[in-house]
C-alpha cells in the first residue's frame, strides 16, 4: 500500500484530491499547514509527498529545502494553479519529481503520481517546452549576471531582511566589507540610487538569481 500525504492550505482542493486518490492502494493523509505536516512527515515516511507551491507560514519551496535538512527521501509533486513557472523551475532543481497543474483531470493526475512512484521524473508534455526554455533563460542570466559565491551569500540575507550590521556578524566580516560588496553587487545588477536594496532584490528576482 502506498502512504501519500497532501499538503494543501485550500480544504476544497485538499479533500477532493483526497477522495480521488483514496482506494485499496493508497492511504492519503491530509494537512492544511506545513509546518504541522513537516513534524508528522518524519514519522510517516510516506511514499510520496503532493504540495501547493503557494502556501501561507512555509511555501512549496521552503519545505523542499526543509524535507532535505531532514534527510526526508519522500518523493514530491508539486501543484499549482499559477501559469508562473519559475517556482515550478525551482522546485524541480531543489530535488522535486513531479509538477501536476491543478487544473488536470483526476486520470491525467493518477498517470502523473504513478510514474513518480515508479521513480521517473513527471512533467506534463505540454509545458515541458516551456520549463526547458526558462531553465535556458535562468542560465543565461547567471552567466550575464555572474555573482560571486560571497555577493550571492550577501544578496541572500539581503533578501531575507537583514540588514548591514548582521550581515557582518554572521559572516564574521566588517560592515566596511558588506559595503564593498553590495557595491559591486549593484553594479553587476545594474541598480543604483535611492531604495537600491530593494531594486537588487526586484532585480535578482526577475532574472532567477533569487526565488520570491
């Protein structure tokens, strides 16, 4: 018997995905928050993990990393219901098998969760044209906005709110040096004048240096 475990935060959604899936093969365990699932998730070893992209507390791509700070082996399936797929890009170079759109049909859903079962990669054929062609976009940007390992470190906490001073902290470094390479992270972006953070963040999001 297969263990599945849903994370979805929409109860719709969440249960009607549960009763589809739900038969002599599978056991479906549902959970409407992340972090709830995350703490249960370590004991059910589950053979395969489906969760929103979008969700409220953790998103999609958050618990990917956290399931791999874990050692959690789980396969994942990611849905959504957004026409975006840079997160879905992302979610698939953080390790995920699978992408189902939450606008696929019930059969076409099952034929994607039973190939990830099986241990193959899930993409639907009709979009794969356009994962591959922002993959190529995403290279192409990394090649043209190139960072070095410590201006991407220091982009990173820049997103993630800190300011200067921790910055320097926690790189055991001098707020003189966080200076000097934001400088050059600017300049690499692009981005100069008033709120200049904030365009670099804008900025290294737009061309996939950084995830929203």
């Amino acid at each position: 018997m297969n263990k599945i475990v849903i994370i979805d935060d929409h109860q719709l959604f969440l249960h009607g995905l549960k009763l589809t899936l739900e038969n002599s093969e599978n056991e479906v365990l549902v959970f409407d928050n992340p972090m709830i699932a995350l703490m249960q998730i370590e004991q059910l070893q589950p053979d395969l993990i489906l969760m929103d992209l979008c969700m409220p507390e953790m998103d999609g791509i958050c618990m990917i990393d956290e399931l791999a700070k874990r050692q959690i082996l789980s396969p994942v399936i990611v849905l959504s219901a957004c026409e975006d797929y840079k997160e879905v890009v992302t979610a698939l170079q953080k390790g995920a098998m699978g992408f189902i759109p939450k606008s696929y049909s019930p059969q076409d859903m099952l034929i994607g969760l039973e190939a990830v079962l099986m241990g193959d990669v899930f993409i639907p054929t009709e979009i794969k044209a356009q994962l591959e062609l922002l993959i190529l976009e995403e290279k192409k940007n990394k090649e043209l906005y190139h960072l070095s390992d410590r201006q991407t470190e220091i982009l990173s906490l820049i997103h993630s709110g800190k300011t200067n001073r921790e910055i320097a902290l926690l790189l055991s470094i001098s707020p003189d040096t966080v200076k000097f390479h934001q400088k050059g992270i600017y300049q690499v972006l692009e981005v100069s004048g008033v709120n200049s953070r904030a365009k670099a963040i804008e900025k290294a999001i737009q061309v996939g240096l950084l995830t929203a």
